[in-house]
C-alpha cells in the first residue's frame, strides 16, 4: 500500500499557527489526489483541504477557507498544510489521505483509498 506519514501537529492557542506534513512514496504520487481529513472528538471525519496531484488545483472546505493552505513539494513529495488563525474548533486528529481522484472528489469523498496514522492538532488557552 501507499505509506503516508503526518508530523506538525502541536498544542497552540488560538489565534496561532501550525504547518503539518504528509510525507509520500515518490513513486506513487502519479494519478492521486492528497488532502487532509480531520476528526474531532465525537463528530466524523471531514475533508478540509485537498490538492490535485495532476494540476495542483486545490479544494478547501468552508470552515478553513482563507485559514488553511495546502501546498506540496514534488521534489520530495510532501504535501503541506500551512494552519493560520486557529481556533478551538480547529481542534481534532489530521489525516492526510489519498485516491484516484480530483482535489473536491478527495475532500468529499468518505472513504478515500490510502491514510495516514494522523497527527494531533490542539487549539486550546
């Protein structure tokens, strides 16, 4: 399968930032859409930011839009998501997840093919 490793998440007060990363097999990158899901205690997984791996176009939801950015590297295939204005509803595990599809079809989609073992983002004072 494809291995998909997250790191960045921390504890930070509202208000701050974080930047976490998704860490991708070079080799298996081709045809896949990469986004960022995230679960709350109590509430299921939603799609908040996905990116296109064949045009780089780029899907937020709505409750991060303007907040959140996803990037990625190519040269080393990381995916990023750069995480400003935090807010305690940010609060939740963030997976980074991947299909064969396109950045909306990712973020939308409840069970995509491929998952990180996630990262704890903490929003909090």
């Amino acid at each position: 399968q494809i291995q998909l490793v997250e790191s960045g998440g921390d504890w930070v007060q509202p208000g701050g930032s974080l930047r976490l990363s998704c860490a991708t097999p070079k080799d298996r990158l081709a045809n896949y859409a990469i986004g960022w899901f995230r679960q709350a205690p109590g509430k299921e997984r939603e799609g908040v930011a996905c990116i296109s791996k064949s045009d780089g176009s780029t899907y937020y939801s709505e409750s991060v839009k303007g907040r959140f950015t996803i990037s990625r590297d190519k040269a080393t295939a990381t995916v990023y998501l750069q995480m400003n204005s935090l807010e305690p509803e940010d609060t939740a595990v963030y997976y980074c997840a991947a299909h064969w599809l396109t950045a909306q079809g990712l973020c939308n989609k409840p069970d995509p093919r491929y998952w990180g073992q996630g990262t704890q983002v903490t929003v909090s004072s």
